[in-house]
C-alpha cells in the first residue's frame, strides 16, 4: 500500500442525491421524485462515485423539449463510465426537465409556459416549472465543483455547435470556466459579460461552481456523429477536470473512440438577438453561420391573411450562432442570435 492509496481511501466519501446512494466505487442509476407543488415528475439520474478522489461534476440535458444531443451523450456517457476509473464523483441527469422533454414543447413547459432555462435558480414556492429549477439546483448543483449544462439546436431551431460560459467577477472562477469551456474542443466559445439572468449555467456560476453551456447538433439532429461530436467534448471535458486519468483505459474504449485533439478556439460575445414582432410565417434569408451586418435584410415574415409584410434585419453586425427553423412564428419567437469575435 503506498501512501496515496491511504490519501484516496481517506478522501472518497459517500455520494447521495436525493433517495440515491453510491458508495466510493460504485455506480447507481434511478429516478428520483420532485414535488412540483400541482404535479410531480420523476427525474432520471446516474451517480457515478469514483474510487479516487476528485472533483464532482454535474451534468445534465434535457432542459428544453427537442433537443437531443444532450439526452443521448449524457445516457451514454452514464452507461459508460466505470467507478473503478473515476476520479471524484459525477452525477448526469440526462433527462433534466421531463414535462418539456416528454411533452415535446420545445423552450418551454407544457405544464405552464414556462423556459426553466430563464428562472434558474428557481422558486421553491413558484410554479411547477420553477420549483423544479429550484429542486434541481438545490438537489443536483449543491455542493458541485463543476457544471456542464448540455443544449442543442431543438427541432424549430438552427444551431452552430457552441460552448458558452459567463464572467462572475471572480477571476479564479472565471479562469476555471474559460479552461473548461476551451477543454470541450468546438471551435467557437462564446463569452457572457456578466453571469446575471435565469440561465442554469449563469446562475450556478454565481453560486461559485465552474460552469459551462455546452451546444450540439441543428434542428432536433440525433444522428450518432452529432452526438459523437458531443461525446468527444465530454470526454475531453472530464480528464481535463481530473475526473478521468489524461492517459486512461477510455481511449480507445470510449463509445465514440478516442477523442480527437482540441480545434483551435475562436471567442466571441453576443451582440444582438432578432425577434419576431408578428405573427405569421418566417421566411429566413440568411442562414445560422452567415456573417451579417447591422441593418442587413435576413428574413422576412409573411402573414397568410394578406397582412403587411414584416422585415426583419440584423441587430448588430456578426455571425448568426442560431436561429429559427420554425415556420410559424409569433412576436417575441427567436429568429437569429448573433455573436461577434471577442479580443
Ligand atoms: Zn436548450
């Protein structure tokens, strides 16, 4: 025995999460049961409790209806991984809202209208879809050192793969983020200014936890090398924090095969945000990827009464990171988000 060994042994621990329990070295996987105040829903989860000491990592997916990538990676990614081979704890939620996910209604909630990814950290005495924020946070996120919250173009969206991560203020932090955010491999990483606003990732990284939005795949994509894609970041994403050993057993085991290097990163910061101010049908004339300037014509929204016609222009000058696929729009629907490159 060398003295790590006893280093190891006196640092793992028991990880529990809700009715959940993994001791160090095991695997658990189950659903627990949130109380949703008119409703409950039961959320699938994977405890993985390493042999070795680490880091605990949260991830999850299924925040949103139509978006698959994360589903798929993260139910892989927990079926994969060995305890034995694990350093610290992680715990992958790949199914995070379940009344969204199962009721297909894309950014929000058919229970109450409601994008979860909007009222983080939640409300323990609001609405369903905000209690569930808050018994996410308070069940999942407490006591995280790090979060990888996994998005994707849904069906009615275009998506450029993407990983985005916020500024607390909070150098170290921050650095810890950026470092996780480069680690994934895409090549562009968007930057936000502030960590204010409902989103899961911003409002774990106002709670201190290194936190990053990790986007994958276009228009509801679920095919195996889109989440491939996905699962390559993750893996690159877990030895860079120290969950996985740089040099172990996954290479060549992985389910997506080795994890090819890291592309070079570009950053960039958001500047504008193109909504609908109609209803009607949205006929896009630039696509996601498309450089586009201020003021330039990128769409049109047609109303099939015989209405005006709506033109729709650029809000600021960059690249449209997504947009909308959907056909039938109302005001406030997304059409195009725009980033610009970030010195
Ligand atoms: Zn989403």
């Amino acid at each position: 025995m060398t003295n790590d060994d006893n280093d190891a042994r006196a640092m793992t621990r028991d990880l529990t999460i809700a009715t959940l329990r993994a001791e160090p070295g095991t695997k658990t996987s189950g659903s627990v049961t949130a109380d949703l105040g008119t409703l409950t829903t039961d959320v699938p989860l994977t405890l993985i409790n390493g042999a070795h000491p680490g880091p605990r990592l949260v991830i999850t997916g299924g925040m949103h209806g139509g978006e698959f990538t994360g589903v798929d990676a993260a139910a892989r990614l927990a079926a994969a991984l060995e305890p034995g081979e694990v350093h610290g704890q992680i715990v992958i939620c790949p199914v995070a809202n379940p009344p969204a996910a199962y009721g297909g209604r894309l950014g929000v909630s058919p229970v109450d209208g409601v994008n979860i990814n909007r009222v983080f950290p939640g409300d323990p005495d609001g609405g369903p879809t905000e209690r569930l924020a808050a018994w996410l946070f308070a069940t999942l996120l407490d006591g995280a050192d790090a979060y990888a919250d996994l998005h994707a173009g849904a069906i009615d969206l275009t998506l450029d793969d993407f990983v985005g991560y916020r500024l607390t203020g909070d150098a170290a932090l921050d650095a810890q983020a950026e470092a996780m955010a480069r680690s994934v491999g895409y090549r562009d990483v968007i930057v936000g200014l502030t960590a204010d606003g409902g989103n899961s990732h911003a409002a774990a990284a106002r709670q201190g936890i290194a936190a990053i939005l990790i986007e994958t795949g276009t228009a509801g994509d679920r095919t195996p090398a889109t989440v491939r894609r996905l699962l390559d970041g993750l893996y690159r994403l877990l030895r860079h924090i120290g969950c996985l050993d740089p040099a172990g057993p996954y290479g060549d085991d992985e389910p997506s095969g080795p994890a090819p290097a890291p592309r070079p990163v570009r950053d960039w910061v958001w500047v504008g945000l193109a909504a609908s101010e109609a209803t009607g049908l949205w006929y896009p004339e630039a696509a996601t990827g498309d450089e586009v300037t201020e003021g330039q014509v990128i769409g049109r929204i047609i109303d099939p009464a015989g209405g005006p016609e709506h033109k729709v222009t650029a809000t600021a000058t960059g690249r449209i990171f997504y947009g909308m696929n959907g056909f039938t729009v109302a005001p406030g629907a997304e059409l195009a988000a725009i980033a610009a490159p970030h010195d």
